[in-house]
C-alpha cells in the first residue's frame, strides 16, 4: 500500500501483513538441505545429502510449514491442506 510515496506496509507485523487479504497462500521455494536443516535436530535417524536440493513451503508469514524432497510433492501437499501454493525464485 502506497501513502504519497511510502510504502505502508513497513509498519506491519509479520502477523498482520500475513492477515491481508491471503491468508491460505503459501509459497514454496528450493533450498538446500544443508540450509535447510541447518542447526535441526533428526531424531528419527534420517540422512539427508547436504547437496541435495530440498522443497520448503511457507506461509505468509515467513515460517515454515513443510520441507520435502520434491517440488510436486511441496504443492500437493499444500493444495491437500487447502492451501494455494506459489512459487518464489
């Protein structure tokens, strides 16, 4: 939103901005697995290449929902949940 110039949106929380007017979008976008699980704790013994590429889908608000090994699976996933999945470059 745009006020003589500015943006007014520098002003809004995460939460608040997540609240305008898409609330069921999220956005899916390639990570690296070393990224992505950077600092996690896998207690189920899983091993993940650090190289590998992985899918991590967001909700507006920044936090991370999901994070799988596919980008087909990613939107699936979010579509099966009532979601509207984007992509972000």
């Amino acid at each position: 939103m745009m006020e003589g110039g500015r943006d007014m949106t520098e002003h809004l929380s995460k939460e608040a901005f997540a609240k305008l007017g898409a609330p069921d979008l999220v956005y899916v976008r390639a990570i690296s697995a070393r990224d992505a699980l950077a600092g996690a704790d896998l207690d189920d013994g899983a091993e993940i290449d650090p190289d590998a590429i992985l899918y991590a889908v967001h909700a507006a608000d920044g936090s991370r929902l999901a994070l799988l090994d596919n980008r087909q699976a990613a939107f699936a996933v979010a579509r099966g949940n009532e979601l509207k999945p984007v992509s972000v470059h």
